[in-house]
C-alpha cells in the first residue's frame, strides 16, 4: 500500500514536469518575425449571382521591402493603403486607425494592455498594415453590375481625421460615399466606453432610378505563419489562426488543413469568423439568425476570414435599407463576450478541463467582484474548496493519523518478520483490519487536487483577466513566475511541514524519496505562475491545519481507549 502512495506521488511529480514544459514552451520570449513576401489575392465567395468580392492584394505576393505596406486594390488600380487617407480614432480602450479606402481598419493598439509590464509604452497591437505583421478588417456592399460599388476599395469621405470619446459615453464616426448616379451609402462605426466592441452599419439610400441588388460582407485578413514547435516561441503550443463557428461548435482552423484541402465554406444562421491569439480577438459577428456564408482560406502568409450576407437584399428606388454587423477586436474578457454571443467564450480554450475551469473561473470572478483582488480571490476560492471537499478528506485524514498513531506496532511487526515477507504482508493487513485503518486514503487528497491544480494552471494561462493582474507586495502579476522565488519557497516549507504530520514510510528508500519531494516541487514551481503556487501554498497551509487538528483528535481517542482498557474493573466479585 505504501507502494501505491509513492506510485501516486511519481505520477503526480511527471504531470507537473510535463506541466512545467507546456508553461516555458507558452511563456517565453517570442523570437521576432522575419520579413516575409506577401500572399495572392484570395477570391471570396460568390453569392445568387453577384461577382466575387474584390481581394486584398497579400503583402507577401510580390517582391516588397521591409518597410513597405501592404496595398489595397481600388477601383481605378492598384494604390497603396498609405497614399489613402486616415481617421485617428480613440476610445478609452482603443486606439484605431482607419482608411477612407473602404473604411478599413487597419490599426489597432489596445491601450490598457501593455505588450510587457516593465514597458507600459509599448502596447499589443492586433491591427496593422504592415507586410511581417498584417491585420485588417475589411467590410462593404457587393453590389450587382459592373460599376463601382461600395466595397473595401470604395472612396469614402469623413468630416475630420481625428475622433475621440472624450467624456462621453458614446462615439459614432460617419463615412459617406456615392456612385453620383443615387445610390448613397453612409457607414458608421460606432463604439461604446469600456467596451472592444464596434458596431459597423452601411445605410444604403437608392435615389435612382432602378433597383440596387447586392450584400453585405466582412473579411479579417491576418498573418497566418508556419507552426514552429519550440520551448523558446511562445506561440509554439498556443493557438494563433483562424476560428470558425457554425452554429453549434466552434473549429480552429489549422494552417496545414487549410494549404492541404483548400477554403472551408460553410452556410449558417447563427455563426462567426475571427482571428485569435493569445489572450486576444479580432472576430466578426452578423446579427443573430441572419443567413450568411463563411469562408475560411489561407494563402501564402496571410489567412482570411469572411462572411457574406445570403441571399442578396433588393433594395428598390426610393427606398433604403441598414445592413449591421459587429466586429470585436480585444482581449478575450469573457463578460463582453457573452453580451455579444454567448459562444464567442469558446475562444477562451480551457482544453479537456474545461468542465472544471469554467466554473472555477466564474466562481474567481465573483469573489473578485467584492474583493477586488485576483490573489485575495485565488485564497479565498481555495478555502471555499477545501470546505466543500472537508468531509471527504478528513476521512482520509482520520486513516493517515490512525496510520501515525500504530506506527510504533508497525515497526515491531516489521522487526519480527523480517525475513518473511508474506507473513509480514498478513500481520499488516491484520492489523489494518483490527485499527480499521485504510493505507490508500492517504492518496485521496492528491488526486482530489490535481484536476483542480490543473484547472487552476489553465485558468491562470488562459484567462486575460488575470494577464498582469497584482496580488501584494513583490507579486506584481500573477501569470508570470515569482521573481524572487519566495513564494515557491514557502511551498517548499509547507510541504516539508505537511509530511512530518503523516506517517513515515516503512521504507527506508521510500523515506528518502519522500522527504525530497519537497526540493524537486520547489524547483518545478518556481517557474510555474505565482497564482498558481499560492493556490498550492494555500492549500497545502489549510492540509497543514486540517491534519493537526484530526491528528489531535485522533491521538485523543486513541489515549482515552488505553485509559479504558487499564480501567480496574470495581463490580464486586
């Protein structure tokens, strides 16, 4: 049985290792891009007759050099995204910037998420038009006919080049754009304090004299790279692409898949496409139950993500119509996510603990909300856990302390059968049976806490709400390792205090292995992230205190059998 605790004790230590390559392989430095030509333009699909939606020339399709853009095509050629005006647009979380051509975004830097907290100037930045580095959210009306149409190559005009919320709560930025033959259109991109979230209208008005027939479409093109599998990438091992959904389920879409079978098409009525990174979206949503095709393509160093409303919309003379759609480029806080689609939280990717992260997760945001600290909420949501699994573990508890407490007849045991084995093996399991002791319950806790470990590991990897978030002191983020190792330390110690409340081993090599388990979890935790070695600390302090109270009761108990079996007996004889 001891045996066992060491082969639980063996697996639990590989599960951490391997966890503690995963955590290098996701965490460190990124080597920088190398400049890369630029892809051919990528046909979008067609839609009841209408003409293939004009292409984005890829910034890796022709020979560029480092410093240049990539183009845009335009109805009169092909012109340089650069040469186009620009608006500056500024919320309070967002600063963007967008082309008259086609009213493109084509920046996008996020102003409260620096790239590193040691350097708050430099921010992540999810859209751009550079060639090694390409971001844009491209959007328009596919019109009909040959004439010139209000796509993402359309000519439009703004009132100004700079727009900022300010004080207030909402900033609406118009574009207006015209065929000078009465189809008008005016696209307006409107955002909200605090909020990632742009919604994006095209109001057609048709003064002519004849039907307007066409849809309405949006595309995210963004660099889509060769997969490197390295422990120095940190792109290695978490999922940078393309992310369809149709409906039901959401699918990454993978680079080879995509060179190897081609575009994926789907058609769907409560669908999206996007692009994610690490902690971060760029996604596009149409309104809820409209019909719409999406297409997902890779095509050189750039993949494409699209939809396009289905069937056309007729609009006749005199009349006009409103096509909405929404697009969100941010990080992947879950809480507006939901607000715009409940399944865009699928792009926060627990894996297969899923089960357990996500409400584990949502029971962190809680207490965060009154405590307003995510360490204070790591301990906090700890102790709820013990709480909740007390009654399981202290039977566990009461078996290790019985184990401690018939240790001194164990070793006489052990002395008396020394040379034979299988008599020992009896006499144990005998005395076992007498002391209704279970030698396995001490593996129980351990594996009650590896899948919540593990969940905690992934939370904490995964969740850009506790991306660079402080606890106290020297613990400035809680996503990144200790930088003085104390915390580990402390692991260290607590472990160390925890195995002298158990029972020592029989075995003497056994012992030995026990007693360094402390140093090798020292050194595998101390680059794991601090929230998750003060979940560990914590709850290794709280199996401190719980083994000695039940140790405490249970040596009590044990006193008062012995004193009751020494009783003289006084019934007269």
């Amino acid at each position: 049985m001891e045996n066992q605790r060491l082969l639980i004790w063996a697996t639990f230590g590989m599960l951490a290792w391997m966890t503690y390559q995963a955590w290098v392989t996701d965490n460190a430095p990124q080597p920088q891009p190398q400049p890369a030509n630029t892809p051919a333009t990528v046909a979008a699909p067609s839609d009841a007759g209408l003409p293939e939606l004009p292409g984005a020339q890829d910034p890796a399709a022709a020979p560029a050099l480092a410093d240049e853009t990539p183009t845009l095509d335009t109805p009169g050629g092909v012109a340089d995204a650069t040469v186009a005006d620009t608006i500056s647009i500024v919320t309070d979380v967002l600063d963007l910037t967008v082309s008259t051509a086609g009213g493109t975004i084509q920046g996008a830097r996020l102003l409260k998420y620096p790239v590193a907290k040691d350097n708050p100037d430099e921010l992540v930045q999810l859209l751009a038009p550079d060639a090694t580095d390409i971001g844009l959210i491209q959007s328009g009306l596919n019109a009909a006919g040959d004439g010139i149409k209000p796509d993402h190559r359309a000519n439009y005009t703004a009132a100004a080049n700079q727009y900022s919320l300010d004080g207030r709560d909402e900033l609406t930025v118009p574009l207006s754009w015209t065929d000078g033959q009465g189809i008008t259109v005016q696209k307006t991109l409107h955002f909200k304090r605090g909020s990632y979230r742009i919604d994006i209208t095209h109001q057609l008005t048709n003064a002519g004299d004849s039907e307007w027939r066409g849809a309405e479409y949006a595309q995210i093109l963004r660099r889509n790279r060769e997969a490197e599998r390295s422990m120095f990438d940190v792109d290695s091992y978490s999922f940078d692409g393309p992310i369809i959904f149709d409906g039901n389920k959401s699918e990454k879409m993978q680079r080879d898949d995509l060179q190897s079978d081609g575009p994926y098409s789907i058609q769907a009525s409560a669908g999206w496409v996007g692009s994610i990174e690490h902690h971060f979206l760029t996604a596009l949503i149409p309104p809820p139950d409209a019909q719409y095709n999406y297409n997902v393509s890779v095509s050189g160093a750039v993949s494409r993500a699209s939809l396009i409303q289905t069937p056309s919309i007729v609009v006749a003379p005199g009349a006009e119509h409103t096509f909405e759609t929404t697009a969100f480029v941010g990080p992947k806080l879950q809480s507006q996510l939901e607000k715009i689609d409940e399944s865009l939280k699928l792009t926060v990717d627990y894996g297969w603990l899923t089960i357990i992260s996500q409400p584990l997760f949502w029971l962190l945001s809680k207490v965060y909300s009154f405590v307003g600290n995510w360490g204070l909420a790591i301990i906090l949501v700890t102790v709820l856990i013990k709480a909740v699994f007390y009654k399981l573990t202290e039977a566990s508890g009461r078996s290790m302390a019985k184990m401690r407490e018939i240790q001194p007849r164990m070793k006489a045991l052990q002395d008396r059968y020394k040379d034979d084995r299988q008599a020992l093996s009896q006499a144990m399991m005998d005395l076992y049976k007498r002391e209704k002791v279970n030698p396995a319950a001490g593996c129980l806790p351990i594996l009650i806490q590896m899948p919540f470990f593990l969940a905690f590991y992934w939370v904490l990897l995964e969740s850009v709400e506790m991306r660079q978030a402080p606890f106290a002191f020297w613990i400035t983020d809680l996503s990144s390792r200790d930088p003085y190792f104390i915390l580990p330390i402390i692991m260290g110690a607590a472990m160390l205090g925890q195995q002298r409340l158990n029972p020592t081993p029989g075995d003497p090599v056994q012992a030995k292995v026990m007693q360094v388990m402390p140093i090798i979890f020292t050194a595998f935790f101390a680059f794991f992230p601090s929230g998750l070695v003060l979940y560990w600390v914590t709850n290794t302090l709280l199996s401190i205190a719980q083994q000695w109270y039940i140790n405490k009761l249970v040596h009590e108990e044990a006193v008062a059998r012995k004193g009751a079996k020494k009783k003289p007996d006084k019934t007269p004889t």
